[in-house]
C-alpha cells in the first residue's frame, strides 16, 4: 500500500489499538522485582527485553510470568541455577528497545531474548524503518556483550492468536508481521552469536482471554529447549578460561524419624517463599498425604509441622475442588478446636488450593495463614491457584516421586 491510501490505513490501526489499549488497564500484569531465579551452582543470567510475552499480561508477578518460567524451566534442563532479569515495555516499539538497555550491565548476561513486532505490527511501522532499528539493536548488543552471549529474537507471534487483536483489522496487522518477520530472519543471520526463534506452531500460545500461568511456563520451556545447549558451551568455555570460576554448594540436609540424614527436596521451597511474600503472611506451606499424616514437603515462616492429618486444616482442603479461605478460624466450628489454631502456630486467618496428583486425586495443599484474622474478600484466590499449581506442575514433572500412600 501506497500515498493516501496507506496513510488511511495507518490512521484506522493506530485508532483501533488506541481503543483496545483503553481497557488494558483491567488486567493483571506483574508487580515487584522485574526479575526471577532458580537456585543452583554456576547461575546463567539472562535479560528479557521488550513487550509481548515478556510484559507479564494475565498474571501477577514475575516468578509466575515469564522470567520464573524460563528461569525454572532453564535450570531443569542445565542443572545450574538461572537469573532471570526483566526490562519490559508493553506499549513500547521495536525502536524504544534501547532505551530499555540504559543501566544493564551486559558485560554480565550470557544471553539476551527479544521480544518486538506486535505493537509494530498492529501500527503497521514502515519496513524500512523497522529494519533500521533492528539491525541497530542487534549491532549494539553485539558490542556491549561477551563473545560467548547469545542474543535470541522471537518472532511475533501470530496476532490474531492474541484475543484482543483477533479480528478483521488483525488479519491486516499479521499479513504486515510476516513482511517485518522476513527483514529480521535476513538480518539476524549476518550478526554473529544471533538466534532467530521461528513459532513453527501455535502449541503454547495463548488460547484463553489472557495469558495464565501455565502459558508462561510453555513459553519458558520452549525458550529453555533453544538456550541449553548454548549457554551450557559458553558456561564449559569460561569455566576453561577462568573468567567464572565454577563453584559446588552443598545440598540442604535433614533427619528422617530415624535421624538418617536425607537430601531436603528445594524444588517447592521458592514457590512457598513467594507465596509467603505475596499475601503478606508470617507463613506458607506446601504439605502432602503421607499415611495417616501430614508432611511438610516446603515451608516458609512457622508451621504446625508434621501434624496427624485429620487433626490438619489441609484434610478439610482437599474434600474440595477450589480455594479454601477462613477469615478468623476462631469463628469457624470446624477449625475452632485444631491444634494449630488453640496452639502454635495459632492459625486465625487461613487460605489454601488443593494439590493433585497425576492421576487427579487431591493428595496435598499450599496454604497461606497469619495469626491474625483477616477479611475474605481482600484475598486473591486466583493467585493462590496460580501458585499451587505451579508446585503441582512440578510435581506432574516428576511423576511418582509424591504419590498418597494411604
């Protein structure tokens, strides 16, 4: 498109996205520290750059978007820990990507995602222009990183995928994608350490009205799938070189009831910790079905610790489906007399999500409890969801190592 008519066409996209932009401020997007980690030895660090998926849109904080999926999902496949730092603008265009830079020290990352070309797309930015920013970007980040780092491109993704966007006029902003997706491919290929990310299929694009949870954990894995093998190759070389020396921490230990030490499991510990930290409450704990009793698998503040079940607040969690919230459980008569509201931990306010098992029987919660009371509908039960089954995908992922053995 060409003269008048294309200025007609910008003119009509940039009023739709105008409109569309007007009720984003409803949905949810990560609060805090735009930035995740994985425990482990040697952590590769890595920096999100851009919008899109990188923004957080649908969940409420970042270990639950995409910096934690990916620093999870990393730290899975290399055995190391991983820091994921985030610099992020949903409105922002390919072209305001550099200003997102200011302050990083990339002397220090060993790889960099980009995320460009939705709002681009959607406002139909000229190709010409689009190509000048890029190949701008990609030859500073070639200059300001190590030899070893690797700068990864996403493709945009497809825009009638994204619900808000899955329209008529959409259709004119995805034709224009794939004219900007072309230039990116020719230049990524002549700037060396450069990876261009192709969505070859739409298996973990959104598909509700926002992104989830677990929609950030597919895009962590698919990401992670692209960058293990490399940051591993450039972890061996600077290891070989002495630039970071590699180092081995110890394992947390514990006692069993027959005081034999046992390796703790630290897998759940910062999903727990994070719970802790969102609702504010002087504790969290992740606990299963273990025989007759209930075991603390990861715990953050005081617990009632590895308490008979039935006498649990958990055994009431997993007769139901959803979230259970107690605002005072003094003002309860089923919880009232439990020895973990007459006694320490002195539970009043309370909320838990119930854990599944692979083959969907309830077998555990994640709960969240202060001991004092609390109003019910101050508490976000969708992030409490979110939070449970991230233990419960974890656990789905190690099939057979936490089964109910009642």
């Amino acid at each position: 498109m060409r003269g008048l008519s294309w200025l007609m066409s910008v003119g009509i996209m940039r009023t739709w996205i105008s409109l569309i932009l007007q009720g984003s401020a409803s949905i949810p997007r990560p609060s805090g520290p735009p930035q995740a980690h994985a425990p482990g030895v040697n952590s590769d660090r890595i920096l999100i750059l851009g919008g899109g998926p990188a923004s957080g849109w649908g969940v409420s904080s970042h270990d639950l978007a995409l910096p934690g999926s990916l620093a999870r999902a990393l730290s899975a496949r290399t055995g190391r820990g991983a820091d994921v730092t985030l610099s992020a603008d949903p409105y922002g265009y390919l072209v305001d990507i550099p200003n997102l830079l200011i302050g990083q020290d990339l002397s220090r990352i060993d790889a960099i995602v980009v995320f460009a070309g939705v709002n681009d797309a959607v406002n139909l930015t000229s190709e010409r222009n689009w190509e000048r920013s890029m190949g701008r970007l990609l030859r500073a980040l070639e200059r300001e990183t190590l030899d070893t780092t690797y700068v990864y491109v996403m493709d945009i993704q497809p825009i009638r995928t994204i619900p808000t966007f899955d329209s008529v006029l959409g259709s004119i902003a995805n034709r224009h994608a794939r004219h900007l997706t072309r230039r990116t491919e020719r230049l990524c290929r002549a700037v060396p350490q450069t990876v261009f990310l192709p969505l070859v299929d739409t298996a973990f694009l959104v598909s509700g009205r926002y992104r989830n949870s677990t929609d950030y954990r597919l895009w962590g894995e698919f990401l992670a799938g692209e960058m293990a093998e490399r940051l591993h190759q450039a972890q061996t070389r600077l290891d070989r070189a002495g630039i970071r020396p590699a180092a081995i921490d110890a394992p947390g230990v514990e006692t069993d009831d027959t005081n034999e030490p046992q390796i703790r499991d630290t897998r759940f510990d910062r999903v727990v910790a994070l719970a802790q930290q969102s609702f504010g409450t002087e504790s969290a704990v992740f606990v299963l079905h273990d025989h007759a009793r209930l075991r603390v698998a990861a715990s953050a503040g005081p617990t009632a610790g590895n308490l008979a079940w039935a006498d649990s607040m958990s055994a009431t969690v997993v007769l139901q489906p959803g979230a259970l919230i107690v605002g005072d459980t003094q003002q309860d008569e089923r919880f009232q007399d439990k020895s973990s509201v007459v006694g320490a931990p002195f539970m009043r306010f309370y909320a838990a999500f119930p854990i599944e098992s692979p083959s969907g029987e309830r077998i555990g919660a994640l709960s969240v409890f202060d001991p004092k009371p609390r109003c019910i509908a101050d508490i976000n039960s969708v992030l409490l969801r979110e939070l449970a089954l991230m233990i419960q995908d974890e656990l789905h992922a190690s099939a057979g190592v936490f089964t109910d053995t009642t």
